[in-house]
C-alpha cells in the first residue's frame, strides 16, 4: 500500500491540468504531503496544498485466502489561500473537480490490482477564511501480491 500512496502522490504532483489550475488561480506550484495526523501545522507558503492520510482499511478477503485484497480509505485535504471571499466558493469548486479529475484519469495509478474511487468530499465552508480547505475520501482497493 505505500506504493500505491507514493504513486498517488507523484500523479497529483505530475498532473498537468493541476499543475495549471494551481498556478493560475494562486500563481504557486502545488504541494503534495503524505502525512499520518489529520491535524498538523500548515505554513501559508505551504499553500495551495494536498495533504495524504490513510485513515481506515476493510480486509475484503479472508487472511488465509490467497488474494490479499483490501479495501483502504485514502484521505486528501486539500487547501488554498484567496483573500476576496468572493471568490473563494468557485476555486474551491474548481480545485475540487481538478483533483477528481486527474484521479478518475489514473483511476488504477497504473499498479497491477489497485483501483481508486473517489467516495466523498466536503469543504470547511469559508469557516478560516482566508484559508480554504476541503476533504476529498478515495476508497483505494488494492490486492497486495
């Protein structure tokens, strides 16, 4: 499963449409962190910013059966700096979606037996403006060989 997380990692970083969105709208390149806590200090320099946990696995199989396939829950934070609140509402959209998008492109992170589909996201609502976030769960079901 760390491969799996580290080549997520390196898709989110290589994205180019991402890539773009990010330097566009905030004129920085993105950063992309794995991380264990949900909570952890973040510089605004830091931003605009997708942070990786894994918070959960589901064993699907049997631990004696053959295929060692799980279920794991992969969980990505992801956050921007805007100061006009105006604003803030369509860039959370629009990162959101970008980030969707570049998963639903390498849906299998090109690993053998590893699939990635994005369950849920949900935004902070503007609540540390000017600071954005939103979290976005992946079910990653991943079969270790």
């Amino acid at each position: 499963m760390v491969d799996v997380i580290n080549q997520l990692v390196s898709i989110l970083q290589a994205d180019e449409d991402l890539t773009a969105f990010c330097r566009q709208k905030w004129g920085k390149p993105l950063s992309v962190k794995k991380i264990f806590k949900r909570r952890t200090e973040i510089n605004l320099h830091d931003l605009p910013i997708i942070l990786i946990t894994r918070p959960s696995i589901q064993k699907t199989y049997p631990i004696i059966s053959a295929p060692k396939a799980s279920e794991h829950t992969v969980r990505l934070y992801y956050g921007f700096h805007q100061n006009d609140k105006r604003i803030a509402l369509e860039e959370s959209i629009g990162y959101e979606e970008e980030i969707d998008d570049c998963l639903s492109a390498h849906y299998s992170l090109g690993l053998p037996d590893t699939v990635l589909k994005t369950v849920s996201s949900i935004n902070d609502e503007g609540e540390f403006h000017p600071v954005y976030f939103g979290v976005m769960d992946v079910e990653v079901t991943h079969r270790r060989l």
